[in-house]
C-alpha cells in the first residue's frame, strides 16, 4: 500500500490550518507517523479502534503523555477537518463521520513531567560527548548538547537557529532564537566562552552554504534545516553512547536541567525567568517546587516517627554535626594529653640526674 488516500489529505488538511511554522512540523512528524503505521497494517481507511490501538502502541514504546497529547490532538484535527469538508472536497464516505469524536484527549499535568540531569550527570554528558568526536556529526552533536545545558534552549530554537543569529555585542558572543510562538529571532541568549569553542570546532568543519547553524549531515536528508524526529534519534544515540539511557531524559529535559542547576547554583526566581524567557514566573517556580521537593525528607521522618530509630538516634543534622565536631576535638584533647605525658617524662629524667660527675684519679 504505497499511495495511500491520507497522504495528499494530510498535506492540504496542513496547507489550509492557520498555525505558525513550529506547529506545522509537529503535526507534520505526528500525521507522518500514523500514517506509516496505517501503511504498515494495511489499513486503508480506519476505524475509531485502529486510532486506539495506534496510540496504545505508541505510550507501549515509551513516549510520554505530552507526546501522546500532542498525536491525539493532531490526528483529531485532521479527521474532524475531514469529516466538516467531506463533500466539498468530494471524499469518500468514509471520511463523512468523526471517528476521533468520542477520543478523549490525555490530561497534562502541571510541573516537572520530563526527567532532569544531576550535576555529575550533566558534566558526564559533556565530558563523554566531546571525548566521542570523531566526525563532524560529533562535533554538532557536543556542540547542540553543550549550547542547550548552557542556555536552557528548545530543541525547535536549536532547529530554527541559522549562523547569521550569531553576533558580537561588547564583546559577548550573543545567539538570536526564534522563541515559542514568535515569527522571528527577537529574543537572545549568551553564549560561553565553552560554547563559542566547541560551535567554531564543528563550523570549522563544514563546507557547504547551508545557512543553519546545524544540520544534517547525512546523503538521506532532503531539508536544509535538523528535522523534530532526526533530532530525537540523535540524542538517543548520544544517551547510549555515553551511557546514560536509563536515564530516560529527553532533549526538553536539558531546559529544565539549566533552570534547576541555575537555581541550585543561587540564581534567583526572576534571574531564572529571564533566563528561561519565561512570560508569567509561575512557570519559573515549578522548578523552585521541585528543588524544595527533593529537599523535602518527608518520608524518611515520617517513618521515622511511627516506626522509631532502631538504634536511638534520632540526630538532625545539625546534631550529627555538632557530635563530629566534639569527636574531632576529643581527639584533639587526647593528643595534647598524649605530648603533654611526654614532655613530663622528660623533665623528670632531667630533675633526677646529678649536677655534676666525679670521676676517679687514675693511679
């Protein structure tokens, strides 16, 4: 099943949709998607259960609930738009009902839903990446890796950013981003003196005239710009290199990795808006909560309190402090006593000796 009757359906269902570049290729990876999974089971025209397995197949491969929120939202909108234009655009029967109208759509939740990076992580990820390179998609991949820890940048900022963006003001390296939901680069992040280094490194190895900052390099690639699903497989093949796939995190999660290290760091609520290029600050103290939330040891005191300390120490931290502290000095006294014992010996030996010798006259 090769010419399959969605495809060009696809393609004007997103030629007549009034939505901003960003929002066109994420419905454009989600239709693709389904669309090969409609080919590879030979579904011609499918049914409200073949969307219900396809969605269940997708949250079985592991993509998060956003994901699946965004495949549900995306394939709703082309069926109802289908079945509303139906006869105007002399389709088959097929497509006269809605068969997404009783699909509820999944619930986001409000806070950290991606995984973050600790610290050590983050610095093995760096370290592991630029150690790897190799070959020139290497050199992207450290770079791209690098820019996002640093910047806390989208992966479709990283994707939209051409080399033209990059500037000098006052001496400071400065990236304009096309931010979310804006028609151009009005917005500007700045770049390290590290990030500088490791993005000339791989521009150095370029020959093309291709106006991106990173690209594709493979033969395959048919667009001038990093495609949404291209990038999520090379980062995957990043986390499995450096082994770090256990990890679960994704290239989202390298955002909130630089908000929380930002404010672990002592950055402050508002600095850490600015830096994220947060509209409303309540998105900036969900990872103010979370940070709070893993100090937070709860659990830990709560069975503490039912269960009770088996061995009767039931020490805070400052406690645990204080008794290192007497230790310390209780060593501390012990020596003291020990030299202080030594030194009396010695004088002791000293007192006992006799003031003078008298040595016998020879005969």
């Amino acid at each position: 099943m090769k010419n399959h009757p969605l495809k060009l359906l696809i393609k004007q269902y997103l030629a007549e949709k009034d939505i901003t570049r960003g929002t066109f290729e994420l419905y454009n990876t989600v239709l693709k998607q389904y669309l090969i999974y409609l080919i590879d089971h030979q579904i011609l025209y499918a049914k409200t259960t073949d969307v219900i397995n396809y969605l269940e197949w997708k949250r079985s491969e592991g993509y998060s609930s956003r994901w699946i929120y965004h495949q549900i939202t995306a394939i709703k909108g082309l069926y109802r738009y289908l079945s509303l234009n139906q006869k105007r655009l002399n389709l088959s029967e097929e497509y006269a009902f809605d068969i997404t109208e009783t699909i509820k759509n999944v619930r986001i939740k409000k806070g950290l839903s991606k995984p973050i990076l600790t610290i050590d992580q983050a610095k093995h990820l760096l370290v592991c990446t630029k150690k790897n390179r190799k070959y020139i998609w290497h050199y992207r991949n450290y770079a791209i890796i690098y820019l996002m820890i640093t910047t806390g940048l989208r992966s479709i900022e990283i994707r939209r950013a051409r080399k033209k963006d990059l500037r000098f003001i006052n001496n400071q390296l400065i990236l304009y981003v096309q931010g979310k939901g804006r028609q151009s680069a009005d917005e500007y992040v700045k770049i390290t003196k590290g990030v500088e280094t490791a993005i000339n490194d791989y521009l150095n190895k370029r020959k093309d005239k291709n106006p991106y900052l990173f690209i594709s390099h493979s033969k395959r690639s048919d667009i001038p710009y990093l495609s949404r699903s291209f990038f999520v497989r090379m980062f995957r093949r990043v986390l499995k290199d450096c082994k770090l796939e256990d990890t679960k995190i994704t290239p989202h999660s390298l955002r909130h990795t630089a908000a929380t290290i930002n404010l672990l760091r002592g950055g402050s609520l508002e600095a850490t808006r600015q830096f994220m290029r947060h509209a409303n600050i309540s998105s900036t103290l969900i990872y103010a909560h979370h940070i709070e939330r893993m100090k937070d040891d709860s659990e830990n005191q709560i069975e503490k309190y039912i269960l009770g300390d088996p061995l009767h120490m039931n020490f805070s931290g400052p406690a645990i402090l204080a008794v290192i502290i007497l230790f310390l000095v209780g060593i501390i006294l012990i020596c003291l006593g020990l030299v202080a014992l030594y030194i009396a010996n010695i004088h002791n030996e000293v007192i006992n000796r006799p003031m003078y010798v008298v040595r016998k006259k020879k005969i």
